[in-house]
C-alpha cells in the first residue's frame, strides 16, 4: 500500500498564489483483531504494518501468552485488518491515552529493571554522523512534512529506518522489524525525531536500549524513567549541539578546551 498520495492545492506566497501538486501522507485506520475477535485500533501510516503490530503487541505485553507473527494475516482496504492467531489471553487493562499525536495509546505495564549496556560507548562525532544519516532516510518526512522516523544503529551503521504519522509507531515499527530479524536491542542506539516523552523512555526500558537521542527536547518524566533505569538520553542534536540529560558515560566526548588566557 502507498504511504502517500498526489493531490492538487492551492499554494499562497507572500508574492502570488498558484495551482501545483502536492504530495501528501496517507493515514489509514489499523484494526487489530486477535483469534477473529477485534481487540483495539489506532491510526498510522500503511507502511511495515507487520512491524508496527508486532513492535506494538510486543512491547505492550498485550497477549498473555504464545502468538506467532508468521501466521498473522493482514487484509488492506479503506482500513487495515490484522488478525493476530494467539494461545494466549489479550490484557488491555491500563490502557492510556498518550502524549502522542494521531491517538497513540500505552499501557501501564511496569518498566524494566535497570538495564545495563554493559561496554556501550560511542563517541559524540561518531553519533552525529549516524544521527544525520538517520535524518537524510527519513524520505517521507521530506516529502510531506508530516511524518515522524524512528531508527536502530550498532554504532557504526544504522539498521533500520521506520516512519509513520505518529511518533511512537514509528519506534514500535523499528523495534519490531528488529524483533522480527532476531536483532537484539540491548546494545543498540535508538534514534526518534520527535520528543523524548515517557513512553518513549518506557520503551527503551523494557527491551532494555541503552542509548535513545532525538532532534527535540525531553520531558522531566522521560528524564527521571531515563535516569532510573540507566538509560542514557540525548536531545537537541543538531548541528554540533546537543544535550545529554542522563547517564553520559557513554557518551565519548573530547575536553573542552581551556578559555584563552
């Protein structure tokens, strides 16, 4: 399915106003639906659904029990179907909505312990480089300006690129792909171009990623999950600026050079 689609406007400038072709992102309603019975929907973008549900169903904790990602079928029309065939029982308790856009819902599911990216280290020029190439991926971004992007690196290339509409599916896209490829996370760098909220530290938590940095500010809540569970976060990089909120010891930096006398 197509993530975006051409549709004529009207574009105003201050100078003149003209007819042209735009290209705007598709949105498209996911209705997830476990052994035939539905369980929740949410909006995102038709892209790496099997991703998204595996990435979302996972982290969530949702099915209490075993459930096989290969068997799920996925029917695309005005909405998209998933069904997911499961021995165990679907927990929607907790459900909340979240601070994301396009109705993003979590849940209240504990957070890891605190994880320990044991040997975890990278050095800051090496973490803008990749934080730069995870932007020029982001292709959709570029053409509609309305999308957010998610990405997994090892510290020297990135691995995975996932964009949607809303930012926490495009991180639960990301993750599951890496699910899916039997990509452990636990010394893995995660990569979000939009705020660093609870639920993104929350995520981290509990596939225990070690290290997450985006192009936006942090909230106190984010910081104190962060901070608690040994996550190392970063905001604000962009350019040669950044701001490292906790845990910088994975952070290489150089010393700063002394002020001229």
């Amino acid at each position: 399915m197509q993530s975006h689609r051409k549709r004529n406007i009207i574009k105003i400038t201050e100078t003149h106003n003209s007819q042209t072709e735009d290209i705007i992102a598709e949105e498209k309603r996911l209705r997830i639906s476990v052994n035939g019975k539905e369980a929740l929907k949410l909006y995102c973008s038709p892209i790496m659904v099997r991703e998204l549900v595996v990435g979302f169903m996972m982290t969530e904790g949702i099915i209490q029990g075993n459930w096989c990602a290969e068997r799920m079928t996925i029917q695309y029309a005005d909405e998209i179907l998933v069904d997911i065939p499961a021995e165990g029982e679907v927990s929607l308790e907790g459900a909340t909505i979240t601070s994301g856009c396009v109705g993003g819902v979590t849940f209240d599911r504990p957070a890891a312990e605190r994880i320990s990216g044991n040997g975890v280290v990278i050095g800051i020029d090496k973490l803008r480089e990749l934080f730069h190439e995870f932007q020029k991926k982001s292709s959709l971004y570029d053409q509609t300006g309305c999308i957010h992007s998610a990405a997994v690196s090892d510290g020297e290339y990135i691995l995975v690129v996932a964009e949607d509409i809303g930012r926490h599916n495009a991180v639960d896209k990301a993750i599951g792909f890496c699910f899916l490829e039997q990509v452990p996370l636990t010394d893995k760098i995660l990569f979000v171009s939009g705020r660093l909220s609870s639920e993104m530290a929350s995520k981290c938590s509990r596939w225990g990623i070690p290290i997450v940095v985006s192009r936006a500010a942090a909230t106190a809540l984010s910081v104190d999950i962060a901070d608690k569970c040994g996550i190392t976060m970063v905001g604000f990089m962009r350019g040669k600026r950044c701001n490292i909120y906790t845990h910088p010891e994975r952070i290489i930096r150089p010393p700063h050079p002394k002020a001229s006398a």
